[in-house]
C-alpha cells in the first residue's frame, strides 16, 4: 500500500505540472458525488459518458441525473459535440510521466475524450503503474489492443510564437479521479 | 537554385528581425528546457538504444515491411507499398473516389508533404484541411513550414491574425488564445464533415502492425476517431521491429523535439477499429496504410548515408544549429531544414536539390551531440559537398587557392613573398586584405598579418635546454600557428620543454587538406594527407602534437577515413593517426603544469567545436587553465561555435558575423579579463571581433597562458611570448 502511496504521489506531482486536475475517491460512489459537485462547480449541464466499471458499479448516470444534469450514454456521435464535459474510465496511470493509458477500441471512449471541453477520467487506483515500461509491458501482455490512448495533461499548442496555450482541438481541462475500490478488477 | 538567389534569399531573411527575434529565443530556451526535460535519464544510453533499434529496422528494412504488412493486414488493414510519391499519391486519389470522399482532414505528416499530396487532392475538388494549427495557419498563408516540429515558427501573432481575418471573413485580433479559439471553431465543423482522414505516424512496429502517433493538440485523435475513411501515410524509415522498442523512442522524441516529457497524446493505432459510417450507426473503418519509399531504400544502399534512417524526426539538430537558428527554413528550400533536412532533400529531391544548401553547415557538430538517432550529419552534410564538388566541380576561385594551398613549395614561397607586399596594408597586427591569390577569399574581412618570419624559421632558433629529455614530440604547426602565430608554436615548445619533452619540426610538414575537405576537394585532401604523411615517416617521435584542433582532427581521424580505401596507405595512416595527440591533452597527459609566477587571473574558456566534438577534450585545457592559477569563470553557451568554421566565415560573412556576435556577449558577460581557447582558428575569429568592438578582453590561446606562467622561464625567451595578443 505504501508503494501505492509513493505512486499516487509522484503521479499527481507530474500530471499537475501538465495543467491536470487529480483527486482521489474511497469508493465508486463516492467518486460519483464529487463528479457530479466537480461539473456543478463547472456550470457544466450535458454530460456524455463511456460507461465502464466504475460508472456502472457507481450508477453514475442515475447520480448525475438526479443532481439534474442531462446525461447521454449511447450514440454519442450526435451528442458528444455538443456536451460540456465527457466521462471515460482508462485502465493505468503511469506515475514517471503523468499519462492515463486507456483502450480506446470502442468510438465512445473516444468521442468522450477528445470532443467536450472537459474530459474526466475515472481510474482504479490499482491501475497506478511506476513507469512507461511497466505500462507497455501490460499493453503487450494483453494483446494490443485496436487504439491505445495515451493522455497526459489537456490538449496544448505552442504554434503560435512558442506560447503555451491550453485547449486546441482537444479538452481545455483534463480532471482524474482515482477510485480506491472499484469493487471488481481491482488488482 | 541559382547562387546568387541563394544569397539574396540569406540576405532577406537575415534582415527579417522577426525571424531573427524568434529564432534567437527560441534557440536561447531549448538547450536549457531540453536538458531539464532529460533530467534523470541517461541520454547516452537512452540514444544507444534509439539508434540500435532503427539501425536494425533500416538493416531489415524489406523484412519490417514484410511483417509489418502481414500483421497489420491480420488486424483488418489494407497495407499498399508505394515506391515513389506519384504512386502513393494515385493510390489516395483512387480510394478516396472510390469511397465517395469529398472533406478530408489531415493530422501532421511530413511524407504528404514531401509528396505534395494535397496538391493532388485539390486539383481533384477534393476538399482538404490540414488541422495542426502551426500547418493549418501555414495551408491558409500559403506558405511551407519553417520547421519539423514548430512549422510556423517564423511568424507572429499579428501576422497570424491577418491571415486569419483574410480567410475566415471575420476580423481576428492577435490574441494568442483567442486565435486558438479561433482554429478550434473553424477546425471543429471540418473534423466533423470529414468522410477521410489523413495521418503520418513516428513510429511502425512490424511485429504488431501497430502505428504510434505522438500529438499535442488532439487532431491527431479527431483524425482517428471521426472520419469513416482513415489513411495513414508511412515512410520506411519509421520502423521498429518489437512492440518494445516504442519505448526508448517515446522517451527521447517529446524531450528531444519540445522539451517534453510526453506529448499531451499517443495514440497506437493496430488495424481499424470501429467509426460512426453515419451519425447514427457505427461500422468497421475503411482503414489503410501507404508504406512509402521515395528514396529510403536508394538510402540505405548507400553505405554513406544509410543511418540517417536512424532519424527520428525530433528535429533537435535544426533547434541546436547556429546557421539555422539564424535562417530559419525557409532558405533551405523544400520541406524538411536544417542539417538534416539538407540530406533527405538530396535523397527524395535529387542531390542537385542540396547543391547550395548544403554549404549552410558550418561542420560545428553540435548536431551530433545532441541526435537522438546518433546520426552523423556533419559527416553525411560533407559527403553531399564532396560529391557535388566531384559531380560539379568547384568555384574557379577556390579551385585554384586549393591548388595552390596543396602545392607546398608554391604555397609558402607565395606566403613568404605576402608577408613583405601586405606591409602597406597591415595595421597593427591585422590586415584589410591579404595580397595575390588569396585577396578574393577574404571577403573585406580584417584578416591577421601573416608573421615576418614563420615558425618553421623560427622554431631551429629556440634554445631547448632540456636537461633530462623524457620523451620527443613532432610538431605539426598548421597553416595559421606556422604562418600567422608562430608565438603560439614558440609557446607550445616551451610548456612541452618544461615537460621534458623536446620538440621536433618536419621541415616537409603542408596544410592539413581540412580547406580541401571541407569545401568537397577530396582529391586535393588526400594529396595533403600523403603529403603529411610522408613528411612525418622520418621521425621517431612519441607523439605528433598540434594545437589546432582542425589540423588534429584531421591528421587523427579524417586522414584515416581518406585513406582507408588505398591498401598502400590505409596502414600508414592509421599508424601515424594513433600517434596525433592534441597539445593541452599531451600537456595533461603529462602532469599538467604547476602555478607558476604572477597574480591569478580571471578567465572564461571558449570550447572549439573539432577539439571538444571531435576530439573529446574540454576538461584538460580548463585544469591546466586552473593550475596556471586562472580563476575560470565559465560563459555561456561555451561550446557554441565562434562562426569561424575555416572557409565559411570568407564564404558566408553574413552569417558569420552574427554567429560571432553572439560569442562575443557572452564572452564579455563572463566577467572575465581573458578569454582562452585552443585553436588558432577561433583565436583568430574571436580576437578579430573584440578588436572590432573595443572590448577589453585578451584573447589568447592555452599554451600562449601556459608559456606565460611557467615558474621557470629558463633562458631570456621571454620576449618571445609578449606579443601574445591582438590589439
């Protein structure tokens, strides 16, 4: 558990120096109440979501509904453009560098992450790996998968004179929540 | 291109001060962020492996793509293998009627580019929009990129905003973040309406058919997730054999092109995965990968230039190169710059397409030290000159002065008889204008007087009162130290004298052939190197010692590399190579040298780019410096050249100039009173600006320093050494 400790640490510390937001849920319903006070605090209204473990096990549709948001789960080509915020759950978090490394087979995950402006992750926090080897190591292991995202901080360009500048094409705010116990696939 | 538009398109640049603004920070920032961005990681081995898995993929080349086709064809996606930029674009042409595509949207590829696919693709009606915003920005000023990684480096945030508000009918003020909103509304309904995309990939592994992407700004992901149609376009340079092998490149490339640690993306695509074929219904992907050559494989056949398919594409040698932190892209002519876009342009373009640019290297090497891929460029920039000067030959003036420079007898009988015309012309120790043949090649420029007496009639003076010689070095002096500072020669016998070595001078001894070699005069290099060779065979001295690194450097490595192919020399030179030692190595080597009389002194310490790159040598000069008694205080950007680099600084001044003046700063903002250095050459170079800007600080090399701080001087040489600087 220490190690896990030392993980989520050196983890915050270099995904926050990329402009990512990261808290830390005990359980998955837990992690459903600060979601839905994160895009209250937001002002955010329509949310799409990618389920997975977390937000199933979580309800989370039924927990951000009730708080009175409008929230999609299915053919989200037509509504992901259009959502303030979308929610996707990735499989690691790599602690040298920062970076969330989910599957991204299916198109949802995808258009959730990439097409609102606010992207939150939901992410075991027994997916913590300490290093980008380690990760590629459980990638292959796996068989690789059809797309394989990596996300480390908001999208950013420094095109115009070198200036940093937060939000191209992609989410302008990156927020993590690690879930302690999901509750099944926890290793 | 022509020469003299070649000059006119430097000179406008070189005028353009926001490029010059822009560059100059930029290149000021990177070295600094790169080296925090590698903090904790050992960049050597890091680069070790980078290069050893590349190499391997380029060795296996047909093999990778063999693989690389069968398991992505497993995965579901269609592999086409295009031999060269017409067929790979006919290929895209056909699909995309075939498909029925009329808006395509691009991530960065540099291969389209090369090829000029979207070209090809507007004369179809076929709607295409590049959707990195440096290369957006760029499709809609119709301009080429300035760079690999940053291509719109060369323009401001007003320019930006007029060719937005020229384009998009909407008036754009040049906020930088509001322009960014700006490509992010306009780009969004293009990712939308998109029925094909169009990506380049950093890496291809073969064992899994996987390409990684590696994006900042998220349209590389759009790119993938939106369109029903997803074509990736991969040059055979972008193999890696195992799954495994992304890794040292994921750690190098980010850090290495941006500073990074990691790009905000990377994606790993393996085969298509499913895409909404409409708003409502999702379906398998029409997904496909063009594989093109495009003269990689004429690449790697060629033994000369086959590792730079070891290029990642990071772009690290342009952010790093003095003549491209100067000039920007654009002068170099096609899509990719720098160093090493001048040799993939002599490959995808034709040799021709090089012939000016590749002059542009001042041979610094600061490339090579930073290269992920340990690619040589230098070296390969060389070959290109070489062979353009056997396929073209050289300018008539430089033909002749090589001529001459590698006729002994005639050269130093010609110098002799300069050294009394030049007395109405020299002022002080510099001259305006060096008499006959070489008047053409000074271009207006101050030059050093040549000596009255040079050190091959001087050095038989010097009384070397060795009491117990411990060993005997031969001194090859070099055209600058032998003709224009035979002091430093007087100096390099007196330091080796208080070693107890005696000191030798082969009266047969030339040019070192580095003039030849570098302006691509191979024939009259290996003459020298002969020359050199024989004139030393005589000798039974332990070492071979010079202090100009250029000379060492080619005396050491160039002369083997010259004459390795020549079964009757190949032998002679590598035994004379083992023997070359430069001079405060061999002073090191020996002891060093103990503080000796007089006040310690403030000095900072200019890195000369053939004895710190080439040689490895920039902790000796500074601990004998110290034992002198020096308090070295060091500059910064110590190790950047001077912008002398032989030849160059008479073939591009205007390039020089600046490259110098840069030095010169950082010189004067060391605090130091003296600044050191160890080869003639920057001596040269750098005392001649301080003197043009009256800045108070003496340039001198470190065996002049040494010379001076011996404890014991023994004998009244002393005079000898005092004319040891130039004011």
């Amino acid at each position: 558990m220490r190690d896990t400790e030392r993980l989520y640490a050196e983890f915050r510390q270099k995904a926050e120096a990329v402009s990512a937001q990261v808290y830390r849920a005990g359980t998955g319903d837990e992690a459903g109440i600060l979601v839905g006070n994160l895009l209250a605090g937001l002002g955010s209204k329509k949310i799409v979501i990618s389920h997975a473990g977390i937000s199933r096990q979580a309800k989370l549709e039924q927990v951000l509904t009730d708080m009175g948001l409008e929230v999609h789960s299915a053919k989200l080509r037509l509504q992901a453009p259009l959502a303030d915020a979308g929610i996707s759950q990735v499989e690691m978090a790599v602690a040298e560098t920062g970076s969330l490394i989910g599957d991204a087979s299916n198109v949802e995950d995808r258009l959730v992450s990439t097409l609102p402006l606010v992207h939150i992750a939901l992410v075991s926090t027994g997916g913590l790996k300490a290093t980008l080897a380690e990760a590629l190591v459980a990638l292959r292991e796996g068989g690789v998968p059809g797309q394989i995202n990596f996300i480390t901080g908001p999208s950013r360009t420094s095109d115009i004179e070198r200036v940093l500048t937060i939000g191209v094409h992609g989410p302008e705010k990156l927020i993590i929540v690690f879930v302690d116990q999901e509750g099944q696939g926890n290793g | 291109m022509a020469e003299r538009d070649f000059r006119q398109q430097i000179q406008h640049v070189l005028e353009n001060q926001v490029l010059r603004k822009a560059l100059g920070s930029f290149g000021e920032s990177y070295t600094e962020a790169r080296e925090k961005a590698y903090a904790g990681y050992d960049f050597e081995q890091l680069r070790g492996e980078v290069a050893r898995i590349k190499a391997y993929a380029a060795e296996h080349m047909a093999e990778m793509a063999q693989q690389f086709t069968a398991a992505a064809t497993a995965r579901g996606a269609k592999v086409y293998h295009a031999k060269t930029g017409d067929e790979a674009k006919q290929y895209i042409l056909d699909l995309a009627e075939r498909c029925g595509v009329k808006n395509i949207v691009k991530s960065k590829s540099m291969a389209t580019e090369e090829i000029g696919l979207n070209e090809a693709l507007l004369r179809k009606g076929i709607d295409v929009q590049e959707t990195d915003l440096g290369e957006w920005i760029l499709q809609l000023a119709h301009q080429r990129p300035s760079h690999m990684v940053m291509p719109a480096i060369h323009m401001t945030r007003e320019q930006v905003a007029d060719v937005f508000t020229e384009n998009l009918g909407e008036k754009n003020e040049p906020d930088i973040a509001a322009l960014v909103k700006t490509a992010r509304k306009e780009l969004r309904s293009k990712f939308l309406a998109a029925d094909m995309g169009i990506s380049g990939a950093n890496i291809a592994v073969a064992e899994t058919g996987t390409l990684v992407m590696l994006t900042n700004e998220g349209n590389g992901r759009l790119t993938a997730t939106l369109p029903r149609v997803h074509v990736f376009l991969v040059g055979l340079e972008k193999f890696a054999a195992k799954f495994e092998d992304i890794l040292p490149i994921l750690q190098t490339l980010p850090r290495s092109a941006t500073a990074q640690q990691i790009t905000s993306y990377v994606s790993m695509i393996t085969g298509p995965t499913p895409a909404y074929i409409n708003e409502l219904e999702t379906g398998p992907k029409e997904f496909h990968i063009v594989l093109l050559d495009n003269g990689r494989s004429a690449m790697y056949a060629d033994r000369k230039f086959k590792q730079a398919l070891q290029c990642i594409r990071c772009g690290s040698c342009l952010n790093v190169c003095p003549a491209y932190q100067l000039l920007g892209g654009h002068v170099y002519g096609h899509i990719y710059t720098g160093g090493i876009g001048t040799i993939l342009t002599a490959f995808t373009q034709g040799l021709e397409a090089s012939g000016e640019i590749q002059n542009l290297c001042l041979q610094c090497g600061k490339c090579a030290e930073v290269c992920p891929g340990e690619l040589d460029i230098p070296a390969m920039i060389l070959e290109l000159r070489n062979r353009i000067g056997q396929q073209k030959g050289l300018p008539y003036i430089q033909k002749i002065a090589l001529g001459v420079v590698s006729n002994r007898r005639l050269f130093h009988s010609l110098l002799k008889i300069a050294a009394k015309a030049q007395k109405p012309f020299a002022a002080g120790r510099m001259i305006r204008h060096l008499p006959l043949f070489t008047a053409n090649l000074t271009g207006g420029m101050n030059l050093p007087a040549i000596a009255d007496v040079p050190l091959r009639d001087s050095i038989a003076k010097i009384n070397q009162a060795v009491s117990e010689p411990k060993g005997r070095a031969a001194l090859f002096a070099g055209c600058l130290i032998d003709f224009c500072y035979p002091e430093i020669g007087e100096s390099v016998v007196k330091v080796l004298n208080s070693k107890g070595v005696v000191v030798e001078f082969p009266d047969a001894q030339s040019c070192c052939g580095a003039p030849a070699n570098y302006m691509g005069d191979r024939g009259n290099a290996v003459k020298l190197a002969k020359q050199n060779i024989e004139a030393f065979a005589a000798s039974g001295a332990e070492y071979i010692v010079s202090a100009c690194p250029t000379c060492t450097h080619m005396l050491a490595h160039e002369f083997v590399e010259l004459l390795k192919d020549n079964p009757a020399w190949a032998d002679k030179a590598k035994r004379f190579a083992a023997k070359v030692t430069d001079f405060s190595q061999l002073v090191h080597a020996l002891g060093g040298i103990q503080a000796g009389k007089g006040e310690n002194f403030r000095t900072t310490y200019h890195d000369s780019c053939h004895l710190k790159r080439s040689l490895g040598v920039f902790r000796e000069p500074r601990q004998l410096l110290v034992s002198a008694g020096a308090e070295l205080v060091e500059m910064k950007e110590s190790d950047r050249c001077c912008g002398f680099a032989g030849s160059y600084s008479v073939k591009f001044p205007e390039i020089s100039a600046p490259i110098l003046e840069r030095k010169l700063k950082n010189i004067a903002e060391s605090g130091a009173e003296n600044v050191c250095m160890d080869c003639p050459g920057c001596l040269m170079q750098i005392s001649r600006g301080l003197n043009a800007q009256g800045i108070q600080i003496k340039a001198k090399h470190t065996a002049q320093i040494l010379a001076e701080r011996l404890a014991d001087p023994g004998g009244g040489e002393e005079t000898t050494q005092s004319s040891s600087t130039w004011d």
